[in-house]
C-alpha cells in the first residue's frame, strides 16, 4: 500500500490550521485567564477519576474546556500531519518516512528524559504533553527537511 492512498486530501489543511488555533486560543483563555465557561460544566462518564477520592465506572461533572481544547489541538496536528502537499511523488514519500524515523529518536529522548527528570503528577503531566509532542516534532523535522530538500 502506498502511502499517498493513507494520506488526507489537502483541502483539509486550512481546517488543520482552524482547528490547531482554536484548541491554542482555548488553552490561553482557560490558564492565562482562568475562563471556565458554565456552559462546559457537564456531566460525563468515566472510566475512572481521582480528585479526592477516586471513582470508576460512574458519571461526574468535568468542566470540559481542557478537553476540548486538547481535542481540537490534536485533531488540527493530526490533519497537519496527514495531508497531502500540493504535489506528492516517491522522494517525499521519503521524505516522510525519514521524518518519522528523526520523530520517532526524538520521541524517545523525550520519554527517557521525562523518566529521569520528573516524578508524581510531574511525569502524568509530561505523559500528556507527549500527546501532542509527537505531531509537533513529525511536523517539524519534516519541514525542515522538505524546505532542506528543495534548496539542494
């Protein structure tokens, strides 16, 4: 299978991008600013939670901001990722698979660090940033060496 049969269509960038500053326009209002719209106070399930006592497999009221902003954070990186350019071909099929394998060291220095450097919540903390560090890094490197590979 060709990777070019597994990638997006690229009209759904500009929905990437949408998506990726709202969930970032999200984050600065609910901890720059402290918004927590009522609206988001609902009532959802979980399969487990820990807040002052810990619960599984029941109903509780979460205010929902960071989860959205999460959700549309990552949804916006995954369509990023995972659209086509203007003119696929072979060498940036290439490409790609070169960046996953850079991603993929960088991902694990990031994992090791976090082992070594951050305890308790600290690491759970890392552990959730590692959600969206691993679009950014793919992102990145892979730039980086579409923009190194047309200057050659």
């Amino acid at each position: 299978m060709k990777i070019n049969n597994l990638l997006l269509s690229k009209r759904y960038k500009p929905l990437g991008i949408v998506l990726l500053l709202l969930g970032f326009v999200l984050l600065i209002l609910r901890y720059q600013f402290n918004y927590k719209p009522d609206f988001l106070n609902l009532k959802v399930f979980a399969f487990y939670t820990y807040y002052i006592e810990s619960k599984s497999f029941t109903v509780v009221t979460n205010q929902m901001i960071e989860e959205l902003a999460a959700i549309f954070m990552l949804s916006g990186l995954f369509l990023l990722a995972f659209t086509k350019e203007k003119e696929e071909s072979e060498d940036l099929n290439a490409l790609r698979l070169k960046a996953f394998m850079v991603t993929a060291y960088v991902n694990l220095i990031y994992l090791f660090l976090s082992l070594i450097l951050f305890f308790g919540f600290g690491f759970v903390g890392a552990l959730t940033l590692f959600m969206g560090v691993w679009l950014i890094a793919y992102l990145l490197v892979f730039r980086y060496l579409l923009l190194r590979n047309r200057q050659v």
